[in-house]
C-alpha cells in the first residue's frame, strides 16, 4: 500500500481541479448577444415628391428572429411626428419601405426594433428640397 500524506494529496487534488476547471471554461466560452440594427437608404439627398427605400437590416447573433421581431418605421416633419407604419419583410432580417415625402423641410425616419426584451431605435434625417 502506497502512503500519501494528507497535505500533499489535498495539494494534489486542488491543483487537478484547479487545471479542469480552467479549461472547462475556456471550452465553453460564448460570445454575448445582442441586437444589431441598421438603416440604411438608397438615395443621400431627396427632394419632393420624389420614392426612395429605406432599408432596415436586423440581426441577433445567427439567430433567425423575424418571426417575434416588431419593426415600426416613424415619420417626423419639422420636429412633429406623423405617426409610424410596419416595413415588408425581405428575409433573412431585412425589412424595406418605399416613400417620398410631400412637402420640403428637415424630415427625420425612425426604426425602432423590438425582440423579446431588446428594443433598439436607429435614425436618418433629410433635409428635403424641391
């Protein structure tokens, strides 16, 4: 029988756990999620009258979230806002709208996001001519 005194096999012990549950961890290491939200436009400079697309790309991770995904679209003209309508949906977390504005003046487009308890806004402003 083989004799290991107490001290050196508790020593023993700590530092085989100590190595396990070091790289158990690193094996199991993820990278934090969040909700990626982009609005984008095909056109730099608009004036009246005139469509144009907005483009509204949203992502969590790999995850496929169109289904439980609320995307709204906000107008606002002259600091007023005129209330908001729902994109189409493209696929693969991208949404489009279609518009032009009636009338000149600073008008600003609002996205806001909504997926399980993220909520996310993104903006772009024009400054509309004739």
């Amino acid at each position: 029988m083989i004799y290991i005194p107490i001290k050196k096999l508790l020593k023993l012990m700590m530092s085989i756990s100590a190595v396990l549950f070091i790289s158990g961890c690193q094996d199991r290491q993820e990278t934090a999620l969040f909700l990626e939200v982009a609005l984008n436009s095909n056109k730099e400079s608009v004036k009246v009258d005139e469509p144009f697309k907005l483009i509204i790309a949203v992502q969590y991770g790999e995850k496929e979230i169109s289904r439980d995904t609320i995307v709204e679209v906000e107008f606002i003209e002259n600091g007023i806002s005129l209330g908001s309508v729902n994109p189409s949906y493209l696929g693969k977390g991208k949404y489009e709208l279609e518009m032009k504005f009636i009338s000149e003046g600073e008008h600003m487009v609002v996205a806001h996001v909504e997926y399980e308890d993220y909520y996310e806004t993104r903006f772009l402003s024009f400054l509309v001519t004739e």
